[in-house]
C-alpha cells in the first residue's frame, strides 16, 4: 500500500488556498483546512477535504499542527490588504506574525515536525530599490507593514530551520490571478478587469498604464506549493536559503494585460485613465530559475491561457 501523505491547508476557503488544497489531493494527499472564513468560502473548501474552523491564533488551531500527523502544512491564512496593513499595522501583525508564529510552536512540538510552506510575496517585500528581475537575493525593503510583517515571518522561518531543524519553505508570489479572485479586493486588476468587461463597462488604468507587474496564474502557484511539499530542500541556513520566487520572470504593461484580456474575451472596450496613484512601483517582476532548479517548478500556463480560463470562469459566474 503506497503511503498517503497528509496535508493541512491554512487559508484553504480563500482564493489561492483552495486551489492548493484541490491541487495536494489530486496529486493523493489527504487534505484538512483551517480557515476562520473570515474572507474565505465555506464552498470554495473542496469537498474532498476535512474543514475545521479556526482561527490560525488560536489554541486549537496550534494544536491541530501539533497533533494532526501532518507532513505538511501550507501556510496561506492571512490579512492580505495592503491598505488594511497601512491602516491598521496591529491587526495585520496580528494575524500575519503573530498567527504563523503559533503555527509554528505547534509545528515545533509535533512529534514528527511538519515541513511548513509559507505564502510569502515578491511584491510587497523587495520595495522600491529593487531592479526587476528581482532575485531571491535581493536586499530587501519592504514598503508598507504588510511587506514587513511577510519578511518577518521569513526570518522567523530561517530561525525555526536552523534552531529546531523545522523543514520550511518561503514562496514569495508576483501577482496572482485566476478564478476564484475576489473581484473587490485590492490587489486582483484581473478579476476586477473581468468584472468590468462582463458589464459592458470601459477598463479604468492608473496613470498611463505602462507600469509592469508580474501575472501568475493561480494553477502555477498551487503547483508549485504541491513541489514545495515534496522536494528535497537546500541545508537550512540564512533567510533566502529556502525562499523561491513564484512568478513568470516576465513584467506585463497594464495595457497589455488589458489588450490581451480583451483578446481572449472577444471584446473592445474603450480604456480609460484615472490619475496615477501616488508610491506606484513603475516595474516590478521576479526572476523565477531558482525554483525551476530546486523545487522543479516551472510556471505551466501563458498569460492568454491563464486569462482565457480566468474569463471563463467569471462569465459562467456572472449575473447580468
Ligand atoms: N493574491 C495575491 O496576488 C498574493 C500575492 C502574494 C502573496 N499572497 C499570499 O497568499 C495567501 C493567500 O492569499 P489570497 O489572495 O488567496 O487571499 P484570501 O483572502 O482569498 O485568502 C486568505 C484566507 O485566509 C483566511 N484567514 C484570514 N485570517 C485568518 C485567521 N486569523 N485564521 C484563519 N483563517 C484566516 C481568510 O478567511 C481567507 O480564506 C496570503 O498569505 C497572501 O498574503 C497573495
């Protein structure tokens, strides 16, 4: 009888996280999720996994860790707002620091310690004196509470690694899009382009639109936690040890992610300018070889593959 390695998906009613959690049990984990639906959908749980709502703070959240015989954990559970984070910096540590820290004490005191995969960005954490392709080595500057409480956690999992001998792993994604995305948060312009296009409504762009960012699609991301929880890690060491970009190494303008949308949908809907937001990174895309050659991940689908199934799916959810 082969053996079923078992998994627990924090985060795993939200967006990318229930596309980890449908992506370990296809390749046969069996799967739990942790999530406290705080943004997540009971329906986006896939019904193949057993759901336990908790909040990652909690005392029973760090001892399912504990106690679950998990493998692994894959750690998406978090307060991903930047603008919250600014407003708000307490409530973001909250949940972003001080949450996976109590995962990780529970993860330290299992009897046979899960490999924790942590949701990191390659945003956020790279600020704005990086020069795309940022590299894992990149010296770091993040901008806003959201960026730092992520690096933190990072070197907390660095610690973790060489204290405790705790096999983690850091995936910091580009922008991820796909179906599932929230259409009203910050950070999804796809979805929210979607939205727009489904109600015959003009694509609005900050500034002139040439500013670069890097699309992954979500497919790619849950693959890459399903490598991430399997491969052989590099020795523990300093933070960037066992940090991987996760993107397409490829910076996308905001109007070509719209011209290339309105391909794949069919449509020509005027795009109109708003002024530019103020702090707007010009370029921002990650360079991606590290984990091609570590973890055996390599992005799978196309920008216009990604956004032709994307679109797809937000046609079949649209009332109009
Ligand atoms: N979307 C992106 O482009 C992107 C980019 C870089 C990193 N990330 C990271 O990926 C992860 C998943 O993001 P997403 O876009 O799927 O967001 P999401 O909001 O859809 O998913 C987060 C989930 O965590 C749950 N959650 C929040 N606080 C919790 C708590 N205290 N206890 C238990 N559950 C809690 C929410 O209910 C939600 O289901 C996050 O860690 C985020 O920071 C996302």
């Amino acid at each position: 009888m082969p053996t079923i390695h078992r998994a627990l998906v924090t985060g795993g009613a939200g967006f990318i996280g229930s596309h980890v959690a449908d992506a370990l049990i296809a390749a046969g984990f069996a799967v739990d999720v942790v999530d406290d639906l705080s943004r997540g959908r009971r329906d986006q749980v896939p019904a193949g996994a057993a759901f336990h709502q908790l909040d990652i703070r909690s005392p029973e959240a760090a001892a399912l860790v504990r106690d679950g015989g998990y493998d692994v954990v894959c750690h998406l559970a978090a307060q991903i707002d930047v603008r919250v984070s600014v407003a708000d910096p307490v409530a973001d540590a909250s949940r972003n620091i001080l949450g996976t820290l109590n995962l990780l004490e529970g993860a330290r005191a299992a009897a046979r310690p899960p490999r924790v995969v942590f949701s990191s960005t390659g945003g956020a954490i790279y600020g704005d004196l990086a020069v795309p392709p940022s590299r894992e080595e990149e010296a770091k500057d993040p901008e806003s509470p959201y960026g730092i409480a992520k690096l933190s956690v990072e070197y907390y999992l660095a610690y973790y690694a060489r204290q405790h001998g705790l096999e983690t792993v850091a995936l910091r994604y580009s922008n991820v899009y796909g179906p599932r995305q929230d259409p009203h948060g910050e950070a999804g312009v796809v979805a929210i382009f979607c939205g727009r296009l489904l109600d015959a409504r003009a694509l609005t762009v900050f500034g002139d639109g040439t500013q670069t960012r890097d699309y992954v699609y979500v497919g790619d991301v849950a693959a890459a936690n399903v490598c991430a929880a399997r491969a052989a890690l590099p020795a523990a060491g300093r933070v960037d040890a066992r940090a991987f970009n996760v993107g397409t190494g490829v910076g996308t303008s905001v109007l070509a992610l719209a011209a290339t949308l309105q391909q794949v949908a069919g449509t020509a809907l005027p795009v109109e300018h708003l002024p530019p937001r103020t702090g707007e990174q010009a370029r921002s895309f990650i360079a991606n070889d590290k984990g091609a050659r570590v973890l055996g991940w390599r992005p799978a689908y196309s920008l216009a593959d990604g956004l032709a199934t994307t679109y797809a799916w937000f046609r079949s959810q649209h009332r109009g």
